[in-house]
C-alpha cells in the first residue's frame, strides 16, 4: 500500500466520521492508531506515519474534521496478542474511531473487538481476512479498503 493509498484511507475515515457531528460544520475525533514500530514488512508507523500526519491535515482544511491521533505502536511482525493489548488501551481512553493494523492477521481479533464496541476501524490492508456472507454479523465496523490480486485471479 502506497502513502498516497493510505491518505485516501485516512480522508475515508474522516469523510464518514462527519456523520458523527449531527450536521456541524466541524468535528473533534479521537483516532487510536494501531501499527508496527519497526518491522520486515513495509506497513510499519515508519512507512505510513508521514502519509497518516499528511491526512490528518487535509482531513482538518478540506473537511472540518479535527482529528486527535494517539499512536500505539507494538514490535514484531503482526503480533495479535500485542495488537489486542493496545486496542484495549487505546478503546479505554476513549477514541472514536481506529486506523489500522495494517496485518491480516493482527486484524482478525481486534476488528472483532472494534464490532463489539461498536467502533468504526478502517485499514488499508488484511486482505487475508475472510468475511463469510452466511454470518451476517461480521466485521460491521471494519472497512477494509484493499483487495487480493489472489482472489481475482487464480493466475496469481
């Protein structure tokens, strides 16, 4: 995933984070971002932080949304126990909304989580996380904006 891919994600994020001001020109959000310090793969704070800074501010001048980031970055390789903990963390200090993980794996339980506390969760990536339609239930709050070129093809 691209910055400019991210900034387009975060600016979603905001776009629909309006709906959440009862029609105000402006809005006040808490955003819990959940990403890697430092690891093998290229979606790490380190990689997508700038391109998330750069959202925030186009986010602010071209949307009225005013968006509080607190950063809660893990180590390793999409860790899903670590990923839990900071979800926790950040859920209890009251944010509105989360960007990320950026990893399938590390997704598949807090995205869960994010249902349950009905917290609206946008990540650019987890393309392995499969949504089965019969379980009309799942990930209502997640918006993935990716796809698997592997699910379009069977070439790939």
């Amino acid at each position: 995933m691209t910055s400019l891919r991210l900034t387009a994600d975060v600016m979603f994020l905001a776009a629909s984070l309006i709906g959440l001001n009862n029609g105000q020109v402006s809005v006040s959000v808490r955003v819990g971002v959940l990403l890697m310090s430092k690891s093998d793969y290229p979606f790490d704070v380190r990689h997508f932080g700038p391109a998330i800074e750069i959202a925030v501010e186009k986010a602010r001048s071209e949307l009225g949304v005013n968006m509080t980031l607190f950063y809660n970055t893990y180590p390793g390789n999409c860790p899903l126990s670590l990923t839990i903990g900071h979800f926790v963390l950040l859920n209890s200090k009251g944010v509105d909304a989360f960007i990320g993980p950026a990893c399938s794996e590390s997704l598949m339980g807090v995205a869960r989580l994010a249902e349950f506390y009905k917290i609206p969760m946008v990540t650019g990536l987890g393309d392995l996380l499969v949504r089965n339609p019969a379980n009309n239930d799942m990930y209502q709050t997640l918006s993935m904006l990716s796809y698997s070129i592997s699910k379009l093809s069977s070439k790939f």
